[in-house]
C-alpha cells in the first residue's frame, strides 16, 4: 500500500486531507513524493514560522536533542527557564505555564481565570464570557468555550460555564457580563477558524474597561495569532491593552508542539504545586526550538511581516474575482465570487498551497518568505480567483 491507502486504513478519519504527499521542505517550498514544488502559504497553519527545515532552529533543537530529550518537571531544566524569561521580559507577564497544545494552553487560562475568581469572588463567579464565532480548541471545555455550534453538536454535554456575546457588540458584551457571575473575558484579537475576521479596536478598549471597571480577568487567545503573525509580537499589542492571561502556540514551537499559558500580575501565583501540571508540558527540546524563533521575531522581521502584508493585500484588494481581504499582518482571509475549494484546488495544481477559513482561502506565509516566492504565489492566486 502506498502512504494514501496506509492513511485510509490506519489514520482515524478526521481530516479531509488534500491530495498531496508532503515529502520535504526547505524555507517556503514544499516538495510531494512525485518531486512537484510547491510554494507554501500554509505553514502547517501558522506553525512553521520560518518555513520548513529552518536551519539556525534545526541546529537548536539538535543542539538540546544532544543533551537531554526530556525531563519530569519535578527538576528543574534550563529551556524553559530561559523561554519564559524572554515570554514574560517581552511582554510584561509575570509568569508562565507551559503544556503541549493551544487547547492545552487555553484550559490552564480557565483554570487560572476560575481558580482566581473563586478565590476572590467566590465559586459561583466562573463563567468564562467569549465571543460568537470564536474558537479556542477542541477537548471538551474548549470547544465549550468556541462561539460555534457546529462545533458542539457531536459532543454534547459540554463543560458548563460558558456565555457567548455578538463580537464587535458593546452592548451585548454588558449585558453577558452582568447575566452572570463572570470570572473573565477570552477572546481572539483575529478570529482565525471564524474566518479570519480582526475585532474592532472600539471594541477591544470596550472589553478591556469593562474588564477593569467589573473586577474580571481578560484572557487574550493568541494561539494562532501569536508569535509575529499580525505584525506585532502579540495581536493585543496592535490595540494597546494588556491583558490577564495570554495563550499562544502554533508558531511558537516553529514546528514542534507547545503550548504557553502567560500570567499576568492578578494571577501569578494563582496555581500551586499540584494544582495543575503537564508530563511533556517545557518539553527542553520543544522549548529549544521555541527560544530560537522568539530570539529571532526581531523588530525588523516584524517590519517584514507589515511590507508582505501591505503587498498581498495591495496586489488582492479590488482584483478580479476577489470580493474582500480581512486580517492582519500574514494572517489574512481572502473572500472570492468562486468556491474557495474550486481555487485551493487549482493553486495546488499550480504549485501553491493555500487552505481555507470557513468560506475564505486563509493566507499564513512564513514571516520570512522571500519576496520573489510570495509574488510568484500571489500571481497564481490571482488568476485562480479569476484574473489573468
């Protein structure tokens, strides 16, 4: 049997995979087992934040692979030190938690959130309030705290406590906050899964005040916005909040999985030994790879996230076939007049993977993709959308 037929007879079937045999990499190119490249705007969604077999992040990981693959968290380790240090020095947390996912990332916030509230409140203050359209996982509680029903209706009951409020709607913002005894807001500043759509800045201020003006905690989900995808090392630095708890991963890892959970002054000390924890949670090869993305997410990589970002939508915006372009930094979702499976199809045919955000071809371009790559990528989405 061939990796196809293997995949069908042995892979639990939950992804709609596209007709492609990835074999290798370098950079921004992909190569299939039939030797066909392809230039990615993918990025294994958001995660391969320099591209494929990135050289300076293989000799870092290889570097810790030679020394220690892997310690309990009952000793301590200098990786994770390190990448929490640079964590909370960039960006003004306090303390960090690490796990393996950004589910994983987005359960220790609600945690921290209700353990917090409970402590100070009471344990009647434990609802979380997100936003419609929103996605934060998939183990149980997360998909209870996505803003999307059909995420929920396989798997229902839920994990209670939970509220979901019209995003970019003050008002009914309020209204969720005061209908129940509300531990804290979470939020993405792009709703990436929900296609990705930015949240207004009026609307962020709104949640950071009310935030600040009822006593709850505001959790920013920066999973797949995180890490110099939107321009800014933090999508919450592009509306000038500072949040209580903030969740990434994806590009984090540049390829291999993490999770990191920041806290904020209110909770640094919210949890205490045994009252959460991870087996492969600071992993030191995983935290290796990560110290080296962070170290190189410079200000002028992310002045090179801004000028690609500028192109795209410059070369897309009002071009043939293409009905609108939303989000930010390389983070962007193409609406267009043709089905957008109709155009992933024939980029892939043309050398260009792209994947989909709901009804949008999503854009996740390596932060570094080399100009030439990325215009040559950008020609061929045109004409699939229908240009020349």
């Amino acid at each position: 049997m061939n990796v196809k037929e293997k995949d069908a007879k042995y892979i639990a079937d939950t992804y709609a995979r596209f007709p492609v045999v990835i074999k290798s990499g370098k950079g921004s190119l992909l190569y299939g087992e039939d030797g066909k490249e392809y230039i990615d705007l993918g990025t294994g969604i958001a995660v391969n934040t320099f591209g494929a077999a990135d050289s300076e992040w293989i000799n870092a990981v290889t570097a810790q692979l030679g020394k220690l693959q892997h310690s309990s968290n009952l000793y301590y380790i200098e990786p994770d030190t390190l990448l929490a240090e640079m964590l909370c020095e960039r960006t003004g947390m306090k303390k960090v938690f690490f796990s393996n996912s950004g589910a994983e990332a987005n359960e220790c916030a609600i945690k921290a959130a209700r353990k917090y509230a409970a402590e100070k409140k009471g344990a009647e203050y434990n609802t979380i309030i997100t936003l419609k359209n929103s996605f934060h996982g998939r183990t149980i509680t997360t998909l209870a705290a996505t803003g999307q029903d059909e995420f929920h209706n396989d798997f229902l009951p839920l994990t209670a406590g939970f509220d979901y409020a019209e995003a970019n709607n003050t008002e009914d913002l309020k209204e969720k906050v005061a209908a129940n005894k509300t531990a804290a807001i979470m939020f993405e500043c792009v709703q990436g899964e929900g296609g990705v759509l930015p949240l207004e800045p009026d609307f962020v201020k709104a949640i950071a005040e009310i935030a600040e003006r009822e006593d709850i905690l505001m959790i920013a989900d920066e999973v797949q916005t995180g890490n110099g995808r939107t321009g800014e090392l933090y999508a919450y630095m592009n509306y000038g909040i500072t949040p209580d708890i903030v969740t990434t991963a994806k590009g984090l890892g540049g390829g291999l999985p993490i999770g990191a959970t920041m806290l904020g002054e209110k909770v640094k000390d919210v949890f205490t030994p045994g009252t959460h924890g991870s087996t492969f949670g600071g992993n030191p090869v995983c935290c290796a790879g990560a110290v080296n993305i962070l170290s190189r997410i410079t200000d002028e990589v992310l002045e090179g996230v801004k000028e690609r970002s500028r192109f795209i939508k410059s070369e897309l915006e009002n071009a043939p076939g293409v009905k609108s372009v939303t989000g930010m930094g390389l983070m962007l979702g193409v609406e267009t007049e043709k089905n957008a499976s109709e155009i992933i199809n024939e980029c892939m045919n043309n050398g260009v993977l792209v994947i989909k955000a709901k009804n949008k071809i999503r854009l996740l371009p390596a932060l570094n993709i080399p100009m030439e790559q990325l215009a040559k990528a950008i020609a061929v989405f045109k004409k699939a959308c229908g240009g020349e």
